[in-house]
C-alpha cells in the first residue's frame, strides 16, 4: 500500500539545515511495529505520522525516532505543518493536531510557522554524576522537566562542549535528554540537546526543549519575546514566546524531498 512521505528541513529557511523531519500522511493507523519500522528506515532524528480528521483543519499526530515513540516533538510537528499548508494545500492559516500531548495549533503567517505548545518549566535539580562527568564541565544551574537543564557561563562555552558518549550512553533518560544553554551573543539564548543511548547523539534542533527553555530565560530576562539559536552544526534558529501555561515557537521550513512508501 503507497504512503506519501516528506522529508522536510525545520526551523532553517535553507536546505540542509536545521532538524531534518519525514513526515508521513496516512489514512489510518499503521500497527504501532510497523510505525516504529519506517522510523528506524527512515533513520532520521523524528518521523512524524499524520491522520486527517473530519475537519479539514484537524489531524491526528504522532512522532516516533529510530527507536521509541515520542510524547511530543517540536521540529517534526513544524514540519507536518509544513506539509499540511504547502503539500496538501490546506487554504486555512490554522492546522489543529491532536496528539498524546494534547491539541497543538500551528498558524501561518507568511513564511512563518508558529507552533502553540504547553510549557513545561523546569524546577532545581540534583545533576547525577554520570551526566556531570559525561559532560565534562560543571554547569552553573541544574534544573529538570522532561529534560535535565544545564545552564552555562556563555555561548562559547555551550558550543565548545564535547560530552563523552561513551560516559552518557549509561544512562537512560527516556523519553527526556540533556539541555545545555547559556545566554546567547546574537540572541537571547542558545541551547544544545543530546540523548543517551539514541541513535542520533546530538539532536540539531529541538522544538520540545523550547518548552523548558523558553519560560526559563523569559523570567531570567524578563520578557516575553526572545530569539534563540540551537547552535548544533546545522543551526536553527526559533522565534519564541512566552504565554505562561503555553509557548509560542515560530520558525520556517524547506522541503528536501518529496516520493512515496509501499508498505
């Protein structure tokens, strides 16, 4: 049976950056086994599987990596947007997707894609010492939500980390991982993302991690609207916005490639 299946380019405005996305449109639910078979195929850091519901405007939502299934996923989300307005030519500048986190609004406004995404605010927390010693370099703050959040003296010092895998890989943090952030030279803020025992080590660009991030440098700074920079080697940059039990996380997209999957 054909599947149509995108690969799309998140939170960059130029191909091959950003966090690489498939997006797969479905007319019902694949078994869960399969579900997770085409994610490990496709072999990138999320793939996104849509339902359209009865309204135009509504889908259906989930988001697997090569190896589990995800309670939520920014990157993949945006770009299930993505495919929704430009690929399957919804008229609407609103795509409303129900998913295991709740319903997520994604608005268009020209190029500009805005995801409406709950916050998760992250409290003080005791750092393990396998993550301390994995990392190399003690933080200034730890605070945890879904993700353990390590907060740097600068931007140098967050994109000259290299944590050791090998030490990291110990661990399981399921479905969570490690922030590292600092605040930024040319935005407000920068940030890192990595997942013990993943496949893929280091995420690119990761819109979930946003939900701690951004109600954290908003009552750091003191404002509600921030720029941030996930300063991984392909970059991405976010439009942010802090509304209390919600976040705004804007950012655009390219399409790479475009076929189909016979399953």
């Amino acid at each position: 049976m054909p599947f149509p299946l995108y690969q799309i380019d998140s939170f960059t405005d130029k191909l091959f950056g950003g966090n690489p996305a498939a997006v797969c449109l479905l007319q019902h639910w694949l078994p869960d086994p399969v579900l997770l078979q085409i994610a490990a195929e496709n072999f990138l850091p999320e793939t996104a599987f849509i339902i359209p519901s009865t309204k135009a405007e509504h889908y259906h939502i989930r988001w697997f990596t090569p190896e589990i299934e995800m309670d939520l996923c920014g990157h993949a989300t945006l770009a299930a947007a993505h495919v929704v307005f430009k690929h399957v030519g919804l008229a609407s500048d609103k795509v409303i997707f129900s998913s295991a986190s709740g319903e997520l609004t994604v608005t268009r406004q020209g190029s500009l894609l805005t995801l409406d995404f709950p916050s998760r605010m992250p409290v003080t927390a005791e750092l393990p010492e396998i993550i301390l010693k994995g990392m190399g370099r003690k933080p200034l703050e730890v605070l945890k939500a879904r993700d353990y959040v390590l907060v740097y003296d600068s931007e140098d010092t967050v994109r000259a980390l290299q944590p050791n895998r090998a030490i990291l890989d110990k661990i399981n943090l399921d479905p969570g991982g490690i922030i590292i952030t600092a605040k930024g030279e040319t935005s407000d803020f920068v940030s890192r993302f990595f997942t013990p025992q993943a496949s893929i080590f280091e995420d690119p660009v990761t819109g979930s991690a946003h939900c701690s991030l951004i109600p954290y440098w908003s009552q750091r700074l003191r404002r509600k609207e921030l720029t941030a920079l996930q300063v991984s080697a392909r970059t991405g940059k976010l439009y942010c916005t802090d509304k209390g039990d919600r976040v705004l996380i804007g950012g655009t997209c390219v399409t790479y490639l475009q076929g189909t999957i016979y399953i």
